[in-house]
C-alpha cells in the first residue's frame, strides 16, 4: 500500500465520513490478518469498527498477554487419529461449563452438531469475516440471531471428537481459513498504540451502549503486566480491564 496513502486515511480514520468510509473499504478487501492489524492501526482514535472485528479471546485468560493454546492453526499430528492433518483453527484449553464469548458483533449463521467439531456454533460479521466455536457442552443462541462482542454464545464441551474439554476456534476471512490466534490480541494491541499515542483516556464504552464491550479507564490505562476479565453480574458480556504490553512475539 502507498505509504502517502497511509498517511492521508491516517489523518481520516475516525475523523469524517471519508475516513471512516476508506477504513471500511480497506477493511473489507484485506485477505490476512497483517493487513487488517495495519488497517486498525490507522484508527487514532476510539471507533466502534473494533468491536465488529474478531478481535479478544473466546474464553477467559489469566495473562492476555499469553493465551493458552492446546493445538496451534496449521499442520499437526492428529491426537486421535495419529497422523499429520491440517488444523483449521486453534484449540483452547477449557473448563467443562466455562463460558465462551463472541469476538466480534455478528449474526448466528448456524447452530449444530457433527461429528468432528460436536456442537457448534458459526457468527458471520462485518467486512467477510466469520467464526466458528465448536466442541461447545451448551449452545446459548440461536439461528440468525443478533450477537454482541464479549456476549456469551455457549459453554466448553468435550462434544465431538475431542479428548478432553476445551475450544475448537475459528476464523475466516472472505471465505479464506485465517491463524485464529493473532485475532485474540488484535484489540490489546491496538489499545495500547493508543495509549502510546497518549489516549490515555480511550474509550469504547458508547455511552449507555450495554452492546459495546471494550473500555480503557483512567486507572488501567498504565500499561499494567497482567490482565484479567470482569465479569458482570447482570450481564452475560464482560469487559477488558486493564491495557498491558503484548510482546511482539504474539504476532509472528
């Protein structure tokens, strides 16, 4: 991309209609996550498009900076069937009944049940993405139903061929298998370029937007080493509650 491009939706992303239309544009026809990460960048300031991107964890972490993977995306050596197949997404040690979240605002596109991935659920989302949950013990949507980031769609299982509870994720970019994991750490990194940029203050709590997950406050807005999620008591969504460092080895 022209790097005097850049530098012009760099002054828009977030500013006009134009900008917000080009961040849109750039968006959609992006192929991989490099691309994406890059355009998200440009965004200078707080902007809803985040939370339209698959973006956080499915499920909880103790260190976001480190989420637990029990299988990488990619070729693997099959723990059932002993011999080497392609791994269409990522799997995340779970607990039986943990709760697991939508990663971006979508739609239920499916809910159901094969052998391989057990029960299931697909979310298709803004700009050709779509996600896949499977192994699930419990699903909590339903078909064409509207999902929210950080909303849960269903709970860890052991359904399927698996051998042992945990989370089959899944992401896909204009039909085209994406590495789910760099995903998971899209919106920590991009909240802190805004800290670094001095956006201490960020935010993407809308208002009175019970829909809009993610919120940077005054007090963990530092840079802090761990992070954690909140639950809410009266809410099934969560809220990321502290902005630490992602080491760049995330990415790779």
């Amino acid at each position: 991309m022209n790097i005097v491009y850049l530098c012009i939706i760099t002054l828009f992303a977030g500013l006009t209609p134009s900008g917000q239309a080009k961040i849109d544009k750039l968006l959609s026809m992006a192929s991989n996550y490099q691309q994406v990460e890059k355009t998200i960048m440009l965004l200078m300031q707080p902007n809803k498009v985040i939370t339209r991107i698959p973006c956080i964890s499915p499920l909880q972490a103790e260190d976001l900076r480190h989420i637990p993977v029990s299988s990488a995306y990619g070729q693997r050596l099959h723990p059932i069937l002993n011999e080497y197949k392609h791994h269409s997404g990522v799997d995340l040690p779970g607990i039986l009944g943990e709760r697991v979240y939508a990663t971006a605002d979508g739609t239920v596109a499916e809910v159901g049940e094969n052998k391989v991935i057990g029960k299931f659920v697909k979310l298709t989302h803004a700009y050709g993405f779509t996600t896949v949950y499977g192994h699930l013990s419990q699903i909590k949507v339903t078909d064409n139903g509207t999902v929210h980031i950080g909303q849960v769609i269903g709970l860890v299982g052991n359904t399927g061929r698996s051998t042992g509870p945990h989370l089959h994720y899944g992401v896909k970019k204009n039909g085209k298998e994406q590495n789910p994991l760099p995903y998971c750490y899209l919106y920590l990194h991009w909240l802190k370029m805004l800290n670094c940029e001095g956006k201490n203050s960020a935010t993407l709590d809308h208002a009175s937007s019970a829909r809009s997950l993610p919120s940077v406050s005054s007090q963990c807005a530092d840079l802090s080493p761990r992070s954690s999620y909140t639950r809410h008591q009266e809410s099934p969504r969560f809220r990321l509650c502290e902005l630490q460092y992602i080491p760049q080895a995330a990415y790779s």
